[in-house]
C-alpha cells in the first residue's frame, strides 16, 4: 500500500469512528452526554462597554482521537439526521451553565445556539425547545436561536411560524451569516428576527473600498432603523473594530476579543451585578 493510500485508509476509518460515535450519542439521547461540549465566543455589547452576550458552538471530544471540529462532524451529523439530537445537547448544557451564572451573580442578556432549517420542519421542535429552556429554571429571553438564510418557500413557511411561536415566550433570533446567502431582502423583513449578523467577508470588503464600505454601511443603518440589531462577525483588529462602530454595530464578535472558549470560562469575560 502506498502513502497515499495509508492516508486515505486512515482518514476513513476516523470518518467511520465519528459516524459510530455520533449514532451512538443520538440512540442513547443523553442530554448530558459527555462527549458533546459547549464552547462559547463572546460577544461585545457596544452600547454597554461589557461582555453580556455570547454564541454557543459544539465541539465533539471522543476517547480515541480527542477533539473533533465542527467542519469534521457537522455534516456528517446533518447528512444521518442526528443533528437535532446534539443541538438539544447543546441547548440544554447552554440552558444549565446560564443558570450556574445567573446564580453566581453574573450578568448574562443571552446566550445564542445555532439550529439547522431542518430541525425546525419537525412538529414538535417548538415544544421540544421549550421544554429543554423550562425545565432548566431560566428565563426565556436568556436564550436565542441562530439560523442561517433560506431560499425554500417551504422553508420560509415554517421558519415565520417557528420563530414568531418561539418569540412569544422570549427567545432572540438571528440571521446568521447575512451577505453569503440569498438575501432576499422581502424574505429577510417579513421574518421576525431580531439580530442581524453581518458576515466577515462584509467587513473585508467595507475595509477594501470606499464603495463597499457605503454599501455595507447603508445595508446596517436600513436594518437599524427597522429596530434590527446588527451584529459584526470576524473582527480581528482595532480598524475592524472601528471601521464596525461607524457602521451601525450594537454587538461586535471576533478573535480581537476571544476564540472559542469552553462556556465555564464565560466568567472571565461577563460582569457580575451591580447589585
């Protein structure tokens, strides 16, 4: 067997562990689940000078490779439906460590979990989600759902539904990722959401020309006056950050405030009450 060959051979059979591992996870149903794990990226409240918001990833730690990326396991998870089972992993440990800082006396506005289009066209993902938030002993609004664009009229169908049911009891929702999908500006305004999150490539292309950067800047100020917030994704540097704030920005998120960390150490960056 050649190098090549080795390669490909080792490459498959840890495709093969993930996929065990992963169908394992969504028969067991395990909520607790230790091998799903909750990291965070902060997120910085302009208009509050502080910490208050974060986003929750998933990470994936099996014993016999360590560490997995979501870029490893994602679509492998999406493509043998076993995605809803790790976002209610997810949501439920994002629900009990915002309890854990609520009691320590830690200011928390909300923490965002990320749901695929296709988990929310199950009957009982409104219900399921509540409950996961409800049995935890949190305030709705301390949580919110982050979903990406789509350009599916079924899709839409539901989402508007989904969303505005949810948005009754509290729960945020972003646009994830605005400037890489369709954006049907119709689409966009007649779904409630309540965040807007520009993309990276938005903010390397309002740093790379005046042009864009009027562009970029006209599309914030629209959705702010429509009483969107407007959150910057990928700021890395001072000009970014900057650049973001003559923009229109409320929240900003980027490695120039922090990567992803585990969510217990959300600590070091939210403030404790004033109180």
């Amino acid at each position: 067997m050649n190098e090549f060959d080795e390669t490909d051979s080792t490459a498959a059979r840890k495709q093969q562990y993930i996929l065990n591992e992963l169908k394992d996870i969504h028969q067991k149903n395990d909520l607790n689940d230790e091998r799903i794990l909750v990291y965070c990226q902060p997120v910085y409240n302009i208009r509050n000078k502080c910490y208050d918001t974060a986003e929750a990833l998933m990470r994936l730690k099996l014993d016999k490779i360590g560490m997995v990326f979501p870029d490893q396991f994602i679509p492998i998870a999406e493509e043998n439906n076993y995605i809803h089972t790790m976002s209610r992993i997810i949501l439920h440990k994002t629900c009990m460590q915002v309890k854990t800082l609520l009691s320590l006396g830690f200011t928390v506005k909300r923490i965002s979990v990320n749901f695929a289009i296709s988990e929310m066209h199950d009957a009982g993902f409104c219900s399921e989600v509540k409950d996961i938030i409800s049995s935890s002993g949190i305030p709705y609004e301390k949580i919110a759902f982050e979903l990406t664009e789509t350009q599916d009229e079924d899709d839409f169908k539901i989402l508007k539904s989904k969303i505005e049911e949810l948005q009754e009891q509290g729960i945020k929702f972003y646009l994830d990722d605005f400037g890489t999908g369709y954006s049907n500006f119709l689409r966009i305004m007649e779904l409630p959401f309540d965040i807007i999150k520009f993309d990276r490539s938005l903010v390397i292309a309002a740093m790379n020309s005046i042009k864009s950067e009027t562009i970029v800047s006209y599309l914030a100020h629209m959705f702010s006056d429509m009483n969107y917030s407007v959150l910057y994704e990928g700021i890395e540097t001072e000009q970014d950050e900057q650049k973001c704030m003559n923009m229109c920005a409320k929240y900003l998120q980027g490695y120039k405030y922090s990567r992803p960390i585990p969510i217990e150490q959300l600590t070091e960056y939210f403030q404790k009450d004033a109180s």
